[in-house]
C-alpha cells in the first residue's frame, strides 16, 4: 500500500512539474499554428485537424467516444516535435526519455493496454486510467505496472500537441499487439 501511495505521489509530482513548464513555453510561442489542414494531415471523416486548439479535455468531452482521429496519419512529419511535447509535458519523468519505459510501462513495445487507435490512445492520456475507464473503457492487455497512469490532459495545452505526442509514440513503437506473451521457458 505504501509503495502504492509513493508512486501515486512521484507521479503528482511530475505532472505537477509538467504543467509548471507549459504556461512559459506556450507564452513564448508565438509561432503561426495553421488555420486548416492540407489533404495529407487530416483525416477522412475525421473529428480533429492539424493545429487544434482545442485543450484535449474538452476535446474528450465533446466528440463522441471512437471518433477522435489523429490529423497526423504519416507520423515522421510531427515526430521530432511530438517528442519535444512528451519531454515538456514531463511524460519522460516515467516512461523514460526514449518512450523505454522506467516506472511506467515502456511505450516502443507495441502494448497497448486499453486498444491501439487513436481514440482510445487520446482519452487515456487525457483522462489517465482511472479517468478512462469510468468512461467505460475496458483494459485488453495486462502488464507489469506501477501504478494508474495519471490524467495529463490539463498538462498538455492543445489537441495539437497531444497529436503531436501520439505521432511520436507511433514513430517509436512496432505494430501494436494487444496479447503481452509470457517468456518462453525451456
């Protein structure tokens, strides 16, 4: 229980300090977001478009559950920018700089314990596990982990930039898998 508690507090704290660098650089940033999207960058019916503004908890709220789509389908494109986003949103502080893992489950295996779309993808970043499955979501893998993951969508500003995040996340992991195999034993 106490191990419990101290992995519930590192991981407030991270997304305390996640959220602290966030209101500075998005004050800095005066760089032009784009208004619409090109043909390559969004999706076909889908709800999101590249350079949403939207803060991905109301994102959440307002499209309906299965109808979140990445604008980013050819995710090279946004993935040097999306892992600058996961770094500045402190996600590194447990899954480690290179999405390898460390307290919290590593993100290049192609695991995904609540599905691989990008719906599914979006909202338990935004809402965290406990946040996602009150919404319904069951798990579908099972895994070795710490402890919930926390909800990050008040630490990430915009729609865009958790895009952004999931890109890099797919630039680094195979095809996902929903089954985590058992090591063979001789």
């Amino acid at each position: 229980m106490q191990k419990h508690i101290a992995v519930a507090l590192v991981s407030l704290s991270l997304l305390s300090l996640g959220g602290a660098f966030w209101p500075s650089r998005a004050a800095d940033d005066t760089s032009p977001k784009p208004e619409t999207s090109s043909p390559d960058t969004e999706p076909a019916g889908g709800c999101c478009k590249a350079g949403d503004a939207t803060p991905p908890t109301q994102l959440v709220q307002k499209v309906p559950k299965g109808q979140l789509m990445s604008p980013y389908q050819d995710s090279a494109k946004v993935a040097d920018e999306g892992h600058q986003q996961f770094t500045d949103a402190g996600c590194n502080g447990c899954h480690g700089g290179t999405g390898g893992g460390g307290m919290c489950p590593p993100l290049d295996q192609g695991v995904w314990f609540f599905g691989s779309d990008d719906d599914a993808l979006f909202r338990l970043i935004t809402l965290g596990t406990d946040g996602l499955e009150k919404e319904g979501f069951k798990r579908q893998a099972q895994g070795v982990v710490q402890g919930p993951m926390p909800p990050m969508g008040p630490a990430i500003p915009t729609a865009d930039d958790l895009w952004k995040i999931i890109a890099w996340i797919r630039s680094i992991q195979p095809a996902p898998s929903h089954v985590i195999h058992p090591p063979a034993s001789d």
